[in-house]
C-alpha cells in the first residue's frame, strides 16, 4: 500500500513582516543540499518526492517517498546516485537513504525541543514536478510532543512531491522534513530533525516494501489528538471539538495548544467564562500561543473588557502585527460603543 499522494506538499505564502528571508546566495547554496528522489513504482510509472543531505553518506526524506517502490535513486544537477542501502522507522514515516560517500555538503540539524512559536522558518523542496528546489516561507505554529519529540506545526505550505524537504530556522539549521497535511489552508507538519540523529543508530535494510502504515494515515481514531482537532475545528463542530480537546486536556495538562482548542470550542459554544478560562491558561503555558491570545481578544471584546483588549495588544504586538492591529481594531470600536 503506498501513501505518496496523502501528503499534498506547499509554496511562497504568508511571510511576516518579521521574517528575515534568506537572501538568493543563501537559498542557492542550501539548495545544493537539498535532492530530488525518484523512484520506480510497480505499475511502470514514476514518483517523486525531496530529501535532504544530512551526512556523507545518507539522505534523509519520508519513508512515503520510497515505499513498495522497485527502485529510489537522488537526481542532482543531472546526475543520479543510487542507494546502496536504508535505515527505515516506517511508522514515524522516516527514512535515510545510504550511498558511498556524496559530493554534497550535509546540513545541520536542531533538536525540535529548542523551537518557539511563531518563530520564523522557511522550507525547501521539489513541489509539482519543479527541477529546482522552491523556497516557501512561514512561521512554526505549533510543536507536539511526540515519541520523545516534537511533530512540528508551521505555515509554510508544501505541494505534492515537497515530501521529505527540508525545514529551516533562521541559521540555515534543518529542524524538520515536510511531511503531511491536514484538509484546507494552514496545517502543514513536519517530522523532527533530532528523529534523523537517532534513526543513524538504526540497522540497514535494502527492501523497501513495508505494509506499515505511518502514525498519520492511521484511522483517524488512533492518530493524536493534535490532529484529532483539526477538522472539527474547521467545520465549527464545537461540540465533537469539545469532546476531543478536553480528552487531550486530562492525557496532556501542560499542552498550551489542548487548553487552546478547548477554549475556542467554548467560545463557538457560547460560554464565554469558561472559554476565557481556558484560553487563559493556555497563554499561561505558553507566552507565545498567539493563537490563543487572538481568541482571548475576540472574548474580551464580546464581554466589552477594555482594558484586556489593552494588555492583549501590547503582549502580541512583539510577537505578529497583524494581530496586534486586529485587537488594535476591537478596541476602537469598542471606543466608538460598536
């Protein structure tokens, strides 16, 4: 069974005013760490999907790249190189192709833990097919605890075939391979760099054919809570999302984004104090839960709390402006007795 075409990989959208982009010179040179993988499936056709230079001898991407393919092979500046074996954790959907020693210069790799939200971060790739890796560019949103790390929630969007690109942080460090979505705009998530360290002390394979299915194609009740929410909360379900969220609240107390999603369920429900509550919390536990501080506003402003509007503003304004003149909006109308 093959999951290439659930990964729908994205490009060039929402850029904060406070990313500093990397300049041409810069992509071009990280660029040349980042390869295209092509495979050859059983029914005659071929796939394609990304992969990152992570040593001299492997290429990390996503295990969905190369499954049940006949054969996987890196395509750089019109060379290929085959590999010559795998290490493989299918179920967290990575995998690290191993050559005889690559003219390519590896990457270096940050530990997820050390993320913060809204932190600036930019994505290269192979998406629909391009023959240059594309940039595209985001903030992180969100990070999950998961299997001693963190699965990593940005807005840099991905397009099919941007599987097993890299994710960067501002120091050209890769924190994360692009990976999986969940249905509309916004959701896009990575695996965590520090999993490609440890998958290093894995033992080689050369089969590619696996009938594991990974953690985030699994039935939508086994998957974690983190995407459990998601569509739900799109479809403005506040009850099932209700549900799901306080579940997660009892599995995960100190999770900022549980307290979050539950307090939005709240809101949608129209119980303003417990929403308030909640959302609260979850800026308690995460000073830069901007989503939640957003939510927080719009409840300040239907409960008319000026001067939380006030404070609200002031602690988002370092953080997104976009948000900042949102709540900067509410509380002119609140002025003017809208």
């Amino acid at each position: 069974m093959r999951y290439r075409f659930l990964v729908l990989p994205l490009l060039f959208l929402y850029a904060p005013s406070l990313l500093a982009r990397p300049t041409f010179a810069e992509t071009l040179a990280l660029s040349h760490s980042v390869v295209m993988i092509t495979t050859q499936l059983p029914n005659g056709e071929n796939g394609r999907g990304s992969g990152v230079v992570v040593s001299k001898e492997y290429v990390a991407t996503n295990c969905h790249v190369i499954a049940n393919a006949e054969g996987a092979n890196v395509a750089k500046f019109r060379k290929g190189y085959r590999p010559k074996a795998i290490k493989a954790n299918w179920r967290r959907d990575l995998c690290l192709l191993k050559f005889d020693e690559l003219p390519f210069k590896p990457l270096p790799l940050r530990d997820s833990a050390s993320l913060q939200y809204e932190e600036p971060v930019f994505s290269l790739s192979f998406p629909r097919g391009q023959n240059v890796p594309q940039p595209s560019y985001g903030n992180i949103k969100a990070t999950y605890p998961y299997e001693g790390s963190h699965i990593i929630r940005s807005s840099a969007q991905f397009h099919l075939g941007s599987s097993g690109g890299a994710l960067f942080d501002e120091q050209f460090n890769v924190i994360g391979l692009s990976t999986f979505k969940s249905p509309g705009k916004g959701y896009y998530y990575h695996v965590p760099a520090d999993w490609i360290t440890e998958l290093m002390a894995a033992p080689e394979t050369s089969s590619l054919a696996t009938n594991v299915v990974p953690f985030w194609a699994l039935p939508l009740a086994q998957r974690p809570s983190f995407m459990r929410v998601v569509i739900p909360y799109k479809n403005k379900e506040w009850s099932s999302l209700k549900k799901i969220a306080l579940q997660w609240t009892q599995e995960e107390p100190k999770s900022a984004d549980a307290w979050y999603y539950l307090g939005v369920a709240e809101e949608g429900l129209g119980n303003m104090a417990a929403a308030k509550n909640h959302l609260t919390k979850a800026v308690a536990l995460n000073m830069r839960e901007l989503d939640a501080m957003h939510a927080l506003s719009r409840v300040a402003y239907v409960q008319k709390d000026m001067q939380a509007l006030v404070d609200l503003e002031a602690s988002t304004r370092p953080i997104d402006t976009i948000v900042a003149d949102d709540i900067v909006n509410k509380i002119s109308q609140l002025k003017e007795g809208k």
